[in-house]
C-alpha cells in the first residue's frame, strides 16, 4: 500500500518534531518544513536518514511549493514562546497570517486535508472556568501578547471561511500548556525557566503572587489527541490538554522538590494581561476521539527534567535574552 504523505510546518520546533516522531511510527512520507527562526536541527536530524522523510527549510510565509501529492497538512509554525512572540511580533502574525493562507492555498490545489495548531492563548485572560470551545475569550488586541493571540484567532478564522466556503477538509486543535523533551530551557515558558532556575542554582522566578494556575499537559498525550482529531469528522475547534490545574506556587514548589534544590523563589510583578486561569474543559475531546491525558504530570516531569539533566553546560546557560525579566511567562 502506498504511504499517505504529510507536510508538517514548524518541524524542528518542540511540538513539530515530536509529530514527526510519531508519523514516522505510523509509517506516513514525513515532509518536514521550518527555516530554523526558533525551531532546531536537532529535535529531527536522528530521522533525516530515513527514506520516508525530507526536510524543506524553508519560510511558509512564502508561496509553498511541495512536488507530488499531499494528504494531509499540519500547520505547527509559529514562535509560541512568550520571548520569541515579543522579540519578533511581525513574523509571528505574519506565519499565522501569510504562512496559514499558504499552507490553505496548498491544501485546495492537493485536495489535502489541513489541521492547525491553535492555543488556549485564543480564551486571553478568563472569564468563564475552565474554558470550554464555545466561548469566545477575553484578549486585547493592541496588548503585548496581541500578536500571537491574534495571529492565532485569524488562524482559526481563514481555516473555517476555507471549511465552509470552498469545502476544505480542515481540523482545529485549541493547544493547552504542554511539557516534553526538547523544549527550550530558557524560552520564557513558566516550566523550562523554573527547571533551568533550579539547575542553575538560581531563584525561582514567580511573576504575580503565584496564586495564578496553568495546567501542563505531556508531549506524548498531546501527540495522541492531534493524531485522533486529524483523522476523526470533526471540523469545529477541540481543546486538547490536561485538565489537571495547579498554581504557580506549587508548581515552583513540586519542580524544588524534583531537582532537589534549595533556592528561595522570589515574586516580581505580574505582566501585562497574564491570563490568571488554564485549565481546558475536555468535554468533547473525550466524547468526540475517546481522549484524555494518561501521563500525570509527575511521570512527565520525571521524564522532562531527564532530557534537561542531558543538557551540555553550554546549553544550560544559554540565556534566549538579556531582558529575561521584562518578558510574560506563559
């Protein structure tokens, strides 16, 4: 049987490299695309000798050309780290702007079916807990974080209007805080900066009153619910994470205790409109694709703070900014 051939944007990114990962398994053609603006040759060189997979570097801001037929498209470029999103604004609307058009554009001419990474960053700051896929979030749209929030919500707007005006094939994943091996350690996101605080030696850095909560869901679940919402009927947006919620608080305190450090944590000021509360109602991801979260986070950081421990010193004190204060841990 001939394989079913994938384009995945976003490739080397954390997120990206691990769906590579997993289509290899299922034994698809992988074609990788990234041009390496946050994403990192070495989340997916371990693959590049196999036949079944390329690597195109390459910006999905400019016209796509992939020779050859495509069955699906998995739109996973973006910056999606609160540093990257802050330091480069323009080409994180652009790619959820440009690049999602063009991957569109591509799946009509491919007759390919197309799923887009969205966020639970579409819900803002909270009103309504937790956020089930009907509600229609609190954002501002000029704010600091309005560039990837925005970018992300035009995603999901350009998807339907080509769902329902040319009949495309098209999935909606509403991604919640997820955790894994190959996440950058100082890329400002709340878990591999409290990590690599810890193994550094550092105080843990809280910004607000801590009384602020995430719910982290592991890489290999969230695998798990895009590959079950990629194949599955269902064209509306589904949230995918674990609804396990945590303050931040304890969350310092569980990763002290993890690396068995014992440095104080110190509290700055909460960034302009931090969201307060995540945690994903699950609903119709149980109902719709029979998925829920099967790794507690206790296994999963487990595994994370392993890759971390593998880490060159090099790679362990590279700080992504300077002005690391200054940036919103999401």
């Amino acid at each position: 049987m001939e394989r079913k051939r994938i384009l995945i944007t976003g490739a080397a990114g954390f997120l990206g490299s691990h769906l590579c990962d997993r289509f290899i398994r299922e034994d698809y053609h992988v074609i990788a695309m990234d041009n390496l603006i946050t994403g990192q040759l070495k989340n997916i060189e371990h693959l590049f000798h196999l036949e079944n997979f390329e690597f195109y570097n390459h910006d999905v801001t400019k016209f796509i050309h992939v020779p050859g037929k495509l069955d699906y498209i998995l739109h996973f470029a973006s910056p999606a780290s609160p540093i990257d999103y802050l330091k480069i604004p323009i080409q994180t609307l652009k790619v959820g702007s440009l690049g999602i058009h063009n991957c569109l554009g591509l799946a009509k001419e491919k007759n390919a079916r197309v799923l887009i990474a969205s966020t639970s960053e579409v819900y803002g700051d909270p009103t309504v807990h937790p956020q089930p896929e009907e509600y229609w979030g609190n954002v501002n749209p000029v704010g600091p974080r309005g560039v990837y929030d925005e970018a992300k919500r035009f995603q999901e707007a350009i998807t339907m209007a080509y769902h329902t005006y040319h009949g495309l094939e098209t999935r909606i994943v509403r991604i919640f805080n997820t955790y894994g091996p190959r996440m950058r350690l100082n890329d400002g996101r709340v878990l591999p900066a409290f990590i690599g605080q810890a193994l550094r030696g550092e105080d843990i850095t809280i910004f607000g009153d801590g009384s602020q909560t995430r719910s982290f869901c592991y890489v290999d679940d969230l695998v798990e619910g895009i590959f079950r919402l990629l194949l599955s009927d269902y064209a509306e947006p589904v949230n995918i994470g674990n609804p396990d919620e945590i303050t931040i608080s304890d969350f310092a305190e569980e990763i002290i205790k993890l690396t068995g450090t014992d440095q104080k944590v110190v509290y700055h000021e909460l960034p302009v409109n931090d969201p307060k509360q995540r945690q994903p109602d699950i609903t119709k991801a149980r109902a719709l694709l029979g998925w829920e979260p099967t790794i507690d986070r206790a296994e999963g950081l487990k595994r994370t703070y392993a890759y971390f421990l593998s880490l060159t010193p090099e790679e362990l004190n590279k700080k992504e900014h300077n002005d690391f204060d200054k940036y919103i841990i999401k």
